[in-house]
C-alpha cells in the first residue's frame, strides 16, 4: 500500500506522522520502507540519528538522490507499506506521488489558513490524479490541550465541509513528546510510551489501520 503524507503548509506535521506511522507499522509486525521526497530531508536525518544512536529497528528512508526514473517503476519494487513524505518546496514529486498514491493522510493545525491551504490542496490532488483517486484521510494535528479552546472543533466540522475527506477524529495534540520525538529519532511510544502523546498516536494509527487495530489481533 502506497501512503502519502502530504499538505501544502510547513509545519503541518507531515514528518512526524509519517516517522511516526513507519515505525509503528514496523512495531506491528509491517513491512515498511519510507520515501522523503521533501529537500530538507527530515526523514533521512531521522533514520542517519537512529543508525548512529544503534536505536532498532532499523527506519529505511530513500532520499530523492535515491529516485532513478519513475516513481511508480521504482515504488513497483516493494511489497508492503510504503510511506512518502513530501511537502511543497517539491511540488512536482507532491503531484507524482500522489497520482500512484492508494491513500493520501492530511495533517492540519487548527488554524483557518491551514483549513484554506487544505482546500486548495484538495484541487491539487483532484488534478494530480484523473482516473483513480486515493482515499483520503485528513485529522487536526497541533491540537489545544485544553477542552476549551474550541479551534480544533472548529476545524474538524470545516474539514467535514470539504467534501471528499475521511476525517479521523482522533487528534494530537500539541505536546512536547511529539517534538522530542523528531529531536531525539524516537517515535512518541518509544520515547515515552505512557505519555499522553503516544496514547494519541495509537489511537491515531488503529483508526487509520483498523486491520492491525490490537484487539483484531488478540
Ligand atoms: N502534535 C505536535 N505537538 C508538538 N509539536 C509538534 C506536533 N506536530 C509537529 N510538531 C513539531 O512541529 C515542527 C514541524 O513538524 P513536522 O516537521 O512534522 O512538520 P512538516 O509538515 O513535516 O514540516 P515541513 O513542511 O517543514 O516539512 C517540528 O518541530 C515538530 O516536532
Ligand atoms: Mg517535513
């Protein structure tokens, strides 16, 4: 299966779910291979931090200096999951992944500007792909931890209006486990597995795995 993590923000969250989902994919018994197509290389530095640190397992991570030819040729190699992360500083490989894509994740803060830049990234990928379009799953990232603040609410009933999205109702929120988790080369569940953080992503990543969810298997 072909995973692209994408929006067209910075900061959105994009690098952390998708180091995050690869490493709890491989957790779950997984085949997993990660692509970074994005030139700041966030993912490779992560998988070059683990490697020196000897932290198992082993995150494989194919840089752009990796990509010989067509991606689909290329990605037509590997069985398993196969997660791309790309932003929009490389527009073009944005547009290729997404056209062999089979499931596009959308992190978005709660902000207007970002629930804008989703919308227009929905166009990109209506365009990016003509005949067979990826499902969709889109879910607010950077949450308020506190209940009262009401913007991600808000930004979960604007993501319902945009048409063609599964919305996953299970948020992360902005905490410190998740930065740590890129400082250190750690997932959230291997930094501080009973942090609130990591619950979050396990709830995050069965809802968007339910045939790996723990109960299916036990
Ligand atoms: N839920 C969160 N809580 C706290 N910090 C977060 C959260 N999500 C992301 N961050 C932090 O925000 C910054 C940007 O996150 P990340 O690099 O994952 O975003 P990105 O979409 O990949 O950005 P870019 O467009 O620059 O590639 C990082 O420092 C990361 O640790
Ligand atoms: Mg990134």
């Amino acid at each position: 299966m072909i995973t692209v993590i994408a929006n067209l923000k910075g900061g959105a969250g994009k690098s952390t779910v998708t180091f995050n989902l690869a490493l709890w994919l491989l957790m779950m018994g997984q085949k997993v291979i990660t692509y970074d197509l994005d030139p700041q290389s966030t993912l490779q530095d992560l998988a070059r931090v683990r490697y020196e640190e000897g932290v198992t397992p082993v995150l494989i991570v194919k840089g752009l200096n990796e990509i010989h030819g067509k991606l689909n040729e290329q990605l037509a190699m590997h069985n398993g999951h196969v997660l791309i992360d790309v932003g929009s500083a490389n527009m073009d490989g944005m547009k290729e992944a997404i056209s062999i894509a089979d499931r596009v994740i959308i992190p978005v803060p709660p902000s207007q500007p970002d629930i804008w830049a989703t919308q227009r990234f929905l166009h990109i990928i209506d365009e990016a792909t003509n005949n067979k379009t990826p499902e969709l799953f889109a879910f607010v990232n950077r949450a308020d931890t506190h209940i009262a603040v009401r913007e991600s609410d808000e930004a979960e009933e604007a993501l319902n209006m945009l048409g063609n999205l599964n919305v996953v109702r299970h948020r992360l929120c902005q905490r410190t486990s998740f930065r740590r988790s890129l400082s250190e080369g750690l997932s959230v569940f291997e930094l501080a597995p009973r942090s609130k953080g990591a619950e979050e992503f396990y709830d995050l990543a069965q809802a968007l795995h339910p045939e790996l969810a723990l109960n299916n298997i036990i």
